[in-house]
C-alpha cells in the first residue's frame, strides 16, 4: 500500500497515524495492560499442579525452573505499530501452557 492517497487536492500520509501507535503513550498502555496479563497468567500458574515425577524431571534438565515465572511479558514495535505478547518463558510455563491451555484463557 502506498504511503500516501491522494484524494482530490487532500493528501494523506500514514505517517501521523504511525506515529501516535508506536509513540510513548501507547507503549506504555501496552506495556501495563501486557504486564498485568503476565502477572494473571502467573497467578493461575501457581495454582496449577505439576506431578512430581515431572517436576523432578524438569529441576534435573533445567536446574532453576521453578524458581523464576514461568511467563513473561513483552513489548514489541513493529513497523506501524506497538504490541505486547505474553509467552512462556520457562520450560515449567511451556508444560503449564500445553496441559492447562493457561494463556487461552487470559481474556
């Protein structure tokens, strides 16, 4: 698509459009509204349960895994405009993601 449409004498450019979703103001929105999602998925985590067996499993291949959140919040720009995706950021969130489908389910 063409960066600028001419319409009759008007003319316009995406530029300003562009310019306000990737600026400041909708980072942040983003970056709260990404960040809050992360701390709910978390939050369900927690009250998930992993079998032990794996769990074990998961501390010997992954020493740690447990200790951190298993998701993760980030913020991205691309180029005409601002998102935030929330994704697994441990082996623990990957295995919490497939059996408890956590993420489907933030919204």
């Amino acid at each position: 698509m063409a960066d600028k449409i001419k319409f009759g004498r008007f003319v316009h450019s995406d530029a300003g459009v562009i310019a306000v979703t990737k600026g400041a103001g909708v980072r942040t929105l983003v970056a709260v509204e990404t960040a809050r999602l992360a701390a709910k998925a978390n939050a369900a985590a927690a009250s998930h349960h992993v079998p032990s067996g794996y769990r074990r499993s998961l501390e010997k291949k992954y020493p740690g895994t447990f200790d951190s959140a298993p998701y993760v919040g980030v913020v991205k720009s691309g180029s005409f405009d601002t998102l935030g995706v929330v994704r697994a950021a441990t082996p623990a969130g990957a295995f919490d993601q497939n059996r408890n489908h956590t993420l489907d389910h933030l919204l």
